[in-house]
C-alpha cells in the first residue's frame, strides 16, 4: 500500500497525463484518388488521421516514466509498461494509450496494483501485534512483563520495513556491503533517503528501534511499559498507512 500522500501524487499526475494524451493535436485530409492511366477512372479518396510527432513523444516518455515507477515488476501490466516507449503515433495507438492510464489509474486508486505476498504480510504482521497486545495485557504482572511484547514488536516492524525496501521501483537494497542484513536503523535510513517518509516518521521509527533494541539487549530500564504499548499502537498504525 502506498502512503496516501505518495498515492494522490501519482493519482494526480496520471490526471494530468490523461489529459496531456487528450489534447495531443490530431489533424485529417483527404487525399484523392488517383485516376487510372488506361480506364480514366478515379479512385475513390481517403481520409488520413495524423498525430502531432513532437507532441505524442512527450507524452508517451512522460507516461513511461510514470508506469515504471508504479508498476510493480512483478505485475501482469510490466510487458505493456515495457513496450510504452515503441508506441507508434497513430490514433487508435493514442486512444490505448489513454485508455490504459484510466484503467491503471482505477486499479491504483482501489488499491490492485499490489500484490497477493504484502496483503499476507499485512496480515500476519496485523496477527503478531495482536500476540505481542496480549502478551502486554494478559502476561503475568511483574516487574519486566511487557519486554516481550516489545521484542515482538520489533520484529514485525523490521520484518515489514524490508518488504517495504524490497517493494520499491527499483528495490532497496536490505544487505549491506559486507552482504549482512541492514539493522533496523539503517533500514529507516534507506526508506527516508527514498522519500517514503519525512524525518518526523523517521524520529519517530526510531525510537521504537531503540526500544527494541534495548529489549533484545537486556536494558529493560531504558523503557517502560506505557512506552511498549504506544509502540504496539503507532506500529499499527504506520502499517495501515504505508504496508
């Protein structure tokens, strides 16, 4: 699922490209028939439908760079998305052209771009924050009841931010150059370097890493419980909106 912002930006830019497609100039003439050199009949004459050269080449380059940024690699779409830029400049090539934009924009607005793998993802990560909740509310009272619900925690958003990463047109890369998985932290760092985020979210990640991380390395001091569970509830939310 794309962030909404992200989401009316393309929304919005395929829009303008739809009407960029419908204003491309297209001219006719007629060309008359030629008459035959033995019969002295003429031919019958023809009607021939020009598109505007220059103007159907931005056109169609701008709606390349567009599709290949929302078009998952993956998707049914990709071999059309692929082919865009051999469009010829004739009518009934525009009218497609247009015509797939309004059906990619329909899908992406009712969310059918994605894909089967993120909405199990989403599910199970919705799954494991429900555990990692019970284990905050129903575990046995004692002085660090709520650490695993913190690890839990954890680990369903750094599970979720590589899917993200991995999502991306084109991926983000979830190794490091030594080969070893990027760490929480460094996964936020790429994410926000791509702009899926601004730097308040990205604060905000952080410190959720930090809880985490404290969890996992035995300082169960550095956090408290009301702090683990506005993790479990603002994880939850940053999922909605962006996984």
């Amino acid at each position: 699922m794309l962030p909404p912002k992200t989401k009316q930006k393309y929304l919005n830019r395929i829009d303008e490209l739809i009407d960029k497609g419908q204003k491309v100039s297209v001219t006719s003439r007629t060309i008359p028939g030629h008459r035959n050199r033995i019969t002295g009949e003429v031919g019958s004459s023809r009607q021939v439908t020009n598109v505007d050269w220059s103007q159907f080449v931005e056109w169609r380059t701008n709606c390349t760079t567009l599709l290949d940024n929302i078009i998952p690699s993956n998707s049914i779409h990709r071999a059309t998305v692929e082919g865009f830029n051999s469009l010829v400049n004739k009518p009934d090539v525009l009218n497609f052209g247009i015509s797939f934009l309004k059906s990619i924009r329909n899908d992406l607005e009712h969310e059918f771009l994605g894909n089967m793998y993120l909405e199990i993802e989403s599910e199970l990560a919705a799954d494991y924050l429900g555990q990692a909740e019970s284990l905050l509310k129903e575990g046995v009272r004692g002085k660090y009841e709520y650490v695993p619900a913190a690890v839990l925690a954890g680990a369903v958003l750094e599970k979720n931010l590589r899917s993200m990463c991995q999502q991306q047109q084109p991926a983000i890369s979830i190794v490091n150059e030594n080969g070893k998985p990027l760490m929480l932290n460094a996964l936020i760092e790429a994410l926000k370097k791509r702009n899926i985020f601004n730097e308040v979210l990205a604060k905000q990640l952080r410190a959720w890493a930090d809880i985490r991380n404290s969890a996992v390395h035995g300082d169960f001091d550095k956090f408290t419980r009301d702090q683990v569970g506005n993790m479990l509830t603002g994880i939850q939310n940053f999922l909605s909106n962006y996984v």
